[in-house]
C-alpha cells in the first residue's frame, strides 16, 4: 500500500480481510529482515496496480524509485498491469495521456478504466473496473496465443517402483516444475497432456491429465502421447532402478538382510528423443556437482534439443518452492535466475517456444528428401 491508499483504508484492514501480510514501507526494517523489497520483486508473478492513481502513474513512467511501490516496479521482471482511477479530466489531461503512452510502449499492461458515475459526481472515463472484471482481465492477460495448434506433452512428479504390495522406491520429487510447465504450456495457448506421477498437487486448468505410477506405466502412457505431440517436456523424475520383479504378498520381517534386484529402467527421454519424427525434445537434470558439463553431456548423449539444469542439495531443486535453472540448447546457453517454479516456469517456456520456432522455420526451408528411383 501507498501512504496515499493507507489515507482510505488501514493496512490492518486490509491484512484482516486478505489474511495476508500487507507492505508499505520500502525502509521498513522488520519487514525488510522477513521479505525485502527485491524479494518482493522477485517472488510476484505479476504486479497488479488497483487502483492506480494519476500521480502514481505519473511517477511510474518516470522510474522513480521512492517508495516500496516505486521501486517494487522498477525491479521485478513480472509483468506489470495498471488499473487507472481517477477523474474524467485527469484521466484526460495530456499529462496522464503522455504517461499512459509511455507506460503500455514499455509494455504495461492497461486494466480499463471504465467510463461512468465518479466519485466526485461527474460522468465519464476514470471509473476503476469491477473487481471482477479485474481478476478476469488479471487471468488473460498472461495468456498468448504463442503455442496455438501445437500440442505438448508434460512428464512430471515421481514414479513408484514396488518391492511387494505396500512398499515402493521413490524419490522426493513434488511435480511442482512439471505442473508448472504444464500451466506455462496452456497459458500460451497450447493443447496439452500431463502424464503425472503420484503428486498432491491440483492440476492446472484445461489440461487433460494421465495419471500413473511406475515407470513402466509412464513409458508406455509417454511413447503413446509422444507419436503426436510437437514438444515434449520431460520433467518427470523417472526412477533408474525398479526391482526385477515385485513380491505378490507382502514381505515378512527376517534375521537375515534382503538383497533386492534391481534393474535399469528404460530412459524415455533418450527414447522420444530418438523416434523417427521425434518432437522438439526438452530434459530437465538435477545436478550435485560439475552441472554445466553434466547437462551439456547430457544434451548430446540423449540428442535433445534442449536441457535445463539445476543445481540439487543444500535446500535447493526437489520439494521446495522455488529454484534456479541453467538452460542449454545446441550452440546457446541462458541462466534463469532463482524464482518461484511457476515464474520460472513461464520464463523457460520463452526459450522453448523461441528455439521450437526456429527449430520448424529451418525444417520448412529443408530441401525435401527426394526418392531416386533406378
Ligand atoms: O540422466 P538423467 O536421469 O539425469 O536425466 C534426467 C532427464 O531424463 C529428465 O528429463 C528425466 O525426466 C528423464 N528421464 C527419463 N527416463 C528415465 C530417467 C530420466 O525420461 N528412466
């Protein structure tokens, strides 16, 4: 909150009826030691100004930098949405106009105003819209239509791998990257098919949703969907070892130690990735160590067309919020910095849809095979 909008309503007010914690100091030393501003900044997936008023649209398409608002602006990479309130002759002022202007060249996102009965008794444009209006304009403006037609497919979560009817290898894979993908995926207008392990996460809206458990159920339910699909993102993480073969009743309890046999399980990425009209392929790889030489290997190894590495351990890659990825393709690399999975997400989705572009542009200008016949 602006001390401006602190004037009309309290901040506890506000903190009561969202029951989230409300900012509005940019030196606020408490606050600063929980979440500072460049947190703030970091950790929004959009900011949304409502109701943003003619002075701070003003300050805004200056850059000024001297509140938490201000400078919350100037440094977050998310984008950024006004919804204007204030008088018909403010709204209409040159000033405002030029500001305005300014402001959606920068590629501002512009939430109304709608036009009608003011506050201060006049009739015109200036009227914040309604707040549903708001949520419904909030939700597709990050919508594009840059994945229209183009279908994809999306591995994510843990597989099971039993050892008898009640016990399974696993790992602590939470799906979060992979649902998050799934959502970027849809948000740029892609139909799209999540094959997903056993996760306690709600799958995003619009996308149709197999669930599986071993990774012999995901290999078949993946190289079924991959026939068709144009890009596949495998964030899955898929166990290499299962057990030669699961016991039909549960174990007993013995003296002795059990040995359990365990075999390889077949890499579905290399194998997409290897099909004769193989999708634009995209891997993930968790690293301890040596990550950017691990991804790079893996990259040509499995033949992808692209890899993004993270680094794992030390409270860092599986079952936690955020995280941080190293991207690279054939002949290009790009660092994607630490954010929340779903911000990252939607940044890692731009590098897919840039090089899946490039990708089909340069197989469209391929000379056709031509058949030699003798
Ligand atoms: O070789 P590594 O397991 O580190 O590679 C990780 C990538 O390979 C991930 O994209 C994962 O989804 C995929 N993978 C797979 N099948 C396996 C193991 C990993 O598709 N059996």
């Amino acid at each position: 909150m602006t001390p401006a909008a602190a004037e009309f309503i309290t901040p506890l007010t506000l903190q009561a009826l969202s029951g989230n914690p409300v900012h509005t100091d940019l030196l606020d030393h408490a606050a600063e030691a929980a979440m500072g501003h460049i947190e703030l900044a970091r950790w929004a997936d959009a900011v949304i100004i409502a109701p943003a008023t003619a002075n701070f649209i003003a300050r805004l398409s200056n850059g000024l930098a001297d509140d938490l608002l201000s400078t919350l602006c100037l440094a977050t990479a998310a984008p950024l949405l006004v919804a204007p309130a204030m008088n018909r002759q403010m709204w209409q002022n040159p000033a405002t106009r030029e500001n305005i202007v300014r402001l959606e060249a920068r590629g501002v996102t512009l939430l109304g105003p709608a036009s009608g009965a003011q506050a201060c008794g006049e009739m015109g444009p200036g009227r914040l819209i309604d707040p549903e209006e708001l949520v419904q304009a909030i939700v597709s403006a990050g919508r594009t239509n840059r994945l229209a037609g183009v279908s994809v497919l999306v591995s994510a979560g843990p597989t099971r791998e039993f050892i008898d009817p009640v016990r399974y290898i696993s790992n602590r894979s939470s799906g979060r990257m992979g649902y998050a993908m799934a959502k970027a995926a849809e948000e740029a207008g892609a139909a799209v098919t999540l094959v997903s392990g056993p996760v306690s996460l709600t799958p995003p809206a619009r996308v149709s949703v197999i669930d599986i458990t071993s990774s012999g159920q995901m290999h078949s339910e993946i190289l079924d969907a991959a026939a068709t699909c144009d890009i596949f993102i495998s964030s899955a993480a898929v166990a290499d070892y299962r057990t030669r073969e699961a016991a039909p009743n549960k174990m007993k309890k013995k003296d002795s130690e059990p040995v359990l046999h365990l075999e390889k399980t077949p890499d579905i990425l290399a194998e997409v990735a290897a099909l004769p009209n193989a999708p634009f392929t995209v891997g993930f790889a968790a690293e301890t160590e040596n990550l950017h030489d691990n991804a790079k290997q893996k990259l040509k190894s499995k033949n992808l067309d692209m890899i993004a590495a993270n680094r794992v351990g030390d409270g860092l890659g599986f079952d936690v919020e955020e995280n941080a990825l190293e991207v690279f393709w054939p002949g290009g690399t790009q660092s994607l910095g630490t954010a929340p999975k779903e911000n990252l997400a939607r940044q890692l989705m731009e590098i897919i849809v840039a090089r899946y572009r490039e990708k089909t542009a340069e197989q469209s200008h391929e000379p056709a095979e031509t058949e030699v016949s003798d």
